[in-house]
C-alpha cells in the first residue's frame, strides 16, 4: 500500500518518491529512534499516511548480523501543543499501555514493542536539533489490507460472508477483553477509534486492530485531540469527543464496522431520517445475501443512541452475529442458493445400514403408486432401479408434506414429526434418482440447534433448475447436534460429507417430483 505524503512530521517534510522507482522494502534514507539513539530504525518505503501519522516498514540493525523487520509509526504532534511535551507523564502513559498491551498477548490487536519519543525522521547522523520531538510507535508489521480496502474493492457476496463475519466476531473477540476488568488485570482499557481503515485483514490472523496510539483507559480524562472517525464514533463522541470514552463508544463502532461489511457504506448519519435509512440498507443488504432476517436488528442494537441500550456482552454478541451471517442457501450445480453445497456420497446410507433398492423396499408405506401431477411428467429412475417403495418412516421421524409424487416447487417446504434420540438434531438430504450420480445435498431442518423443538419440524429443500421433471428422494437423517454444528460451520465439502457418513442415520424419506418455478407462499431465506 503507498499512498503520498500530505502531513509533516516536526518541522521535517517526509521525502516524497515516485512509486515507480522504490520498492516497499527499499530503504529511503531516512531513520528515526529516541533521543539517546536517533539512528535506531532505517525507514523503508514511501510510508502509509493516516490521520494519527505515518507508518513505515522499518528494520532495526543494532549489533544483530541481520536486521529485524518490524514497522514505525511516527505520530503527528499536537496541535499548539504545551510547553514541555511530552511530559513525563506523557511518557509514564505510553509506557504503561506498552506493557499492559504486551502482559494481553491478543492474536487480533497489533503488538507494540515499544512508545518512545525523539527527532523526527532524518538523514543518517543529521537528526534535528531545533528541540522538535515526535511519538515514534515501534510494532510488529502486519502483513495485509485494510479492511476499508478489502471490502470498496471485493464486495461482500454469499461466497465471502462467513469469513467477514469471522472478522468481526475477532475485534469483538479482542474489544471484549480489552475492556475486560479481569484480562486486564484490574485496567479496563477502551480503543477509541474502530474504523475500516484501521483494521488490517491478514490471510493468519484474521482481522487485526491497529493504531494503538488511541488507546486510552476510561480515567485518563480529557482528551485534547478528541481525534474519532465520524461514521464510527457513537452520538456521545459526537457531541463531546475530548471526553473520556466508555466501552460502549467500541461496541457502537464495532456495530458501525459490521454494517460496512454486509452493506459496503458507512452508517447513514444519526440524523432524523437517520435510523429508517440505516434499517432499510441494512435490510436490502441481508435480503441480497440471504442471510437471517433477524440479522437486522441485531447489527441495529449495536448502534442505539443511549448508550446503555447497547449490547453489554460483545463476545456473546459477536458470536451471535456470526451465526446469523451464515449463508442460509447452499450453491448447486449452475445457481447460487443459501449455502455451500454438502455433497454426501451414497456411502452415507449403507452407514445407516440401507442400500439402494433395499433401503426402500424394508419399510412399509401406505401411499406406494401415488402419481405426479400430469402437469410434470417425471423422467425415468436410472440411478436407484428396482425402487419400488415412494416413501418410508420410521419411529424417529416422518415426512408427512409432500405426500410422495408431489410436483414439488423450489424452496417449498417439507414437513413431518420426530422424535430424536437426547443429544440428535435433524437435516434433510436430496438425492436426483433421475441422475446417474449418487450425491446427497444436505440441508438443515429450520430450528435444528433447539432439538427439543423439533417434535413437529420443517425445512426447505433447493433443486438445481435442471432437474426439472426428474424424480428427487429427500431423506430426513438424524445427526448428533455437535456434530451438525460443525457441519453448518465447515467450509470443507470433504469434511462435512465425512461428518454425515460417519455420524448420520436415515429416519425418513419421501420421493417427489421437481416442478418448475418457485412457491410465493415459502419464502427461500425461511421463516426468520
């Protein structure tokens, strides 16, 4: 990332290079350190302005027979600032937030190795002697993008927005114990500045908070900077940012934070027209990924006016908001539905001890050589010959709707009673016995994670636009509830079929015929 230089550090201008002719990693001549060691780092590249300062690549030589990467920030100084700045307890406070940062150890904040201050960025052995000082940040490099640049430039899609939400439930992860009495030992600390810009995506880390150098713990008192970011700062920062910040001025930005990821914009300001905008976006970019509609509201809660209307646990938050954010449509040969496909080979039934034909014919059923709809005419059965059974239940589960040889209409729901063994949860799998593969697409029941409720069940299958006419079984299998959870969580098709081959049992099945077009009366995005 380059970017050009639009702020002075001290009274000295960053050097300005053309981009073409120096490399990230290129050292550009100038260096920075302490007082008593102002040739400490070597400054690399043209440097990444933001509105605290600049950060470089840096490298720390020292007597080392190699030099260590690492990355400097250099801080604007205040504006006018006072005699005598930084104070000494200037320097007790960074020194503090120094160790408490590094007594936390946190996989998804920044770790700084140290707050100093000294000349500004000079040319080797020529630093300023005019008595000009400036924080210098010394800190891990992150290797990424920030988040503000990820999402401007790849727009969230179903494809991407589980793992965007993982991103958000790290800086819940991260604010959480930040502002934990007990992870901070007794010095509950607050961010200050939650922003796109100022967090990093990285391919190990997930997201990654930056700029440390907002940090503040609630009783530092006034703050003469009041530095915010408009769109993520709460109604109270707004209207009195040099005040001391509460934890609840983070959640509302990290609510801020997750609108941006599933909307791509800013929050609308907080003006009368205000909330209505910010539901109806929010609304129109859930719908679009067909996400839980409850989704909603729950980003909305995060940016309350009142401050104590806000969510109090942020963990528990974001880990709600993540389930949330799951998909709720799999992809299937040639569309794009709720989410990722299962593909479960037909070794999961003769797990369950069932086969082909056999799987079948063993189970009695009422309503053999029930006709589809003439409408429809049904292609023939290659995959699963000598089947001569239309359905089957047993006493842990049944499909009572649709009754078998049903033209049955994408996302339509299916229905039907159980009774699962303690500690089992219920999916549907969908299996084309009109094609020569034997595949299953597994989906789960709506209310799977509460088994207690599923004594009357439903659940919604999705059918690939070219099965039209072609005869579907779908099977309603038993599964134990962790590991469905791990399922629904899985990216992995291998692992998820794995899963349901190893742990599934086929309780009920029904065969029905794929019609065309889409029922109005069952919404695909489910009942919410």
């Amino acid at each position: 990332m380059t970017s050009e230089h639009s702020h002075t550090v001290g009274d000295v201008s960053p050097p300005r290079f053309d981009a073409g002719h120096l490399g990230p990693e290129d050292p550009n001549g100038w260096y920075v350190g302490p007082a008593d060691d102002p040739d400490r780092y070597e400054l690399l590249g043209e440097g990444i302005v933001g509105g605290e300062g600049i950060t470089w690549r840096a490298r720390y030589h020292g007597s080392l027979d190699s030099p260590l990467p690492l990355a400097v920030k250099v801080q604007h100084p205040p504006i006018d600032p006072p005699t005598g700045w930084p104070s000494a307890q200037d320097r007790s406070r960074w020194r503090d937030q120094t160790t408490l940062l590094r007594h936390m150890r946190l996989d998804h904040l920044v770790r700084v190795n140290e707050f100093t201050s000294g000349p500004p960025p000079h040319h080797l052995g020529q630093p300023d002697s005019s008595g000009h000082e400036s924080i210098i940040i010394e800190m891990e490099w992150v290797e990424g993008e920030s988040l503000a640049t990820t999402i401007r430039t790849a727009p969230t899609k179903t494809t991407n927005v589980e793992t965007r939400a993982r991103w958000i439930e790290d800086a819940c992860t991260t604010l959480a114990r930040l502002h934990s009495f007990t992870q901070t030992a007794g010095n509950p600390t607050v961010h200050r500045d939650v922003s796109p810009t100022n967090c990093l995506v990285t391919s190990d880390r997930g997201l990654v908070l930056i700029d440390v150098s907002t940090m503040q713990l609630p009783r530092d008192g006034l703050d003469l900077a009041g530095r915010h970011t408009p769109a993520y700062s709460a109604p109270e920062v707004l209207a009195m940012p040099h005040n001391p910040r509460l934890p609840s001025a983070d959640i509302y930005a990290v609510g801020a934070l997750a609108f941006f990821c599933l909307t791509g914009q800013d929050p609308p300001p907080d003006s009368a027209e205000g909330p209505g905008r910010r539901d109806r976006v929010l609304r129109k970019a859930v719908k679009r990924l067909a996400l839980a509609p409850g989704l909603t509201a729950h980003v909305l809660s995060m940016l309350a006016p009142e401050p104590n209307d806000r969510p109090h646990d942020l963990q528990a938050w974001g880990s709600r908001f993540r389930e949330l954010a799951q998909p709720r449509r799999p992809v299937l040969l040639g569309r794009s539905l709720r989410r990722p496909v299962v593909a479960v080979p037909l070794v999961a039934l003769i797990a369950a001890g069932v086969t082909g034909a056999s799987f079948w014919a063993s189970h009695e059923d009422s309503r053999e050589n029930i006709e589809a709809p003439q409408t429809v005419q049904p292609a023939p059965v290659r995959a699963a010959a000598g089947i001569t059974r239309t359905s089957f239940s047993t006493a842990r589960g049944s499909i009572t709707s649709p009754t078998p040889g049903t033209a049955t209409r994408d996302c339509e729901y299916f229905i039907g009673t159980a009774s699962p063994k303690p500690g089992n949860t219920l999916m549907l799998a969908m299996h084309n016995l009109s094609e020569t593969d034997a595949v299953r697409y597994v989906e789960v029941v709506y209310g799977f994670e509460r088994p207690a409720t599923l004594a009357s069940w439903r659940g919604a299958q999705y059918f690939n636009e070219k099965a039209i006419g072609q005869q579907i079984a779908v099977e309603l299998i038993e599964v134990p509830l962790p590991e469905a959870r791990k399922l629904v969580a899985s990216s992995d098709h291998l692992e998820v079929s794995r899963i349901v081959t190893a742990e599934g049992e086929v309780v009920a099945a029904v065969v029905v015929t794929r019609a065309p077009g889409k029922n109005p009366a069952f919404p695909c995005e489910g009942p919410g």
